[in-house]
C-alpha cells in the first residue's frame, strides 16, 4: 500500500492548514452570522448561554488557581518546618 488511510497530503491544505479544519471553521463563522442576523430573541438567548459558560470557565479558574495558591503555601509551610523542627 502507498500511504496510510489517514495521511494529510500537502493537497489537503490550505495556506499551510488543514483543509477540513478551515472549511468547518468557516461554516462555524457563516452560521454565527446567521444567528447575529436571525431572530433578535434568539440571539439574545444564545448571549446569555455565552455568558454563563464564559462565568462558569472563570469560576473553575479561580478555584484552580486558588487550589495551587494553596499547595504552593503548604509545600512552603512544610519546608519551613523541616527546616525549623528537622526532618
């Protein structure tokens, strides 16, 4: 066999990208302005379910990044009292 099945040829490009990846991102702009210029309700809608993602994602940063915060703290803690009171 010549080839794999799965293989990207330099054809399945376009400027140096995956075809079908630009091809499905452009499918994805055409329908979101669809929905910008369709039903103003439905719009508004979708709005809303953007911002609830957008607030759930910064909600699991936080915790994450408070999550490390803490780690760091204990590993310094634990390292002090190593240092203060032997291992």
């Amino acid at each position: 066999m010549s080839g794999d099945c799965c293989e990207v040829s330099k054809s399945d490009k376009i400027n140096g990208y995956d075809s079908w990846e630009v091809r499905s991102k452009a499918d994805t702009l055409i329908e979101a302005e669809e929905i910008k210029n369709g039903d103003a309700k439905f719009y508004k809608t979708v709005l809303a379910e953007v911002q609830k993602k957008a607030t759930a994602a910064q909600e699991a940063a936080d915790k994450k990044k408070t999550a490390a915060d803490s780690i760091k703290l204990e590993r310094k803690v634990d390292k002090k009292l190593k240092k203060t009171f032997g291992a």
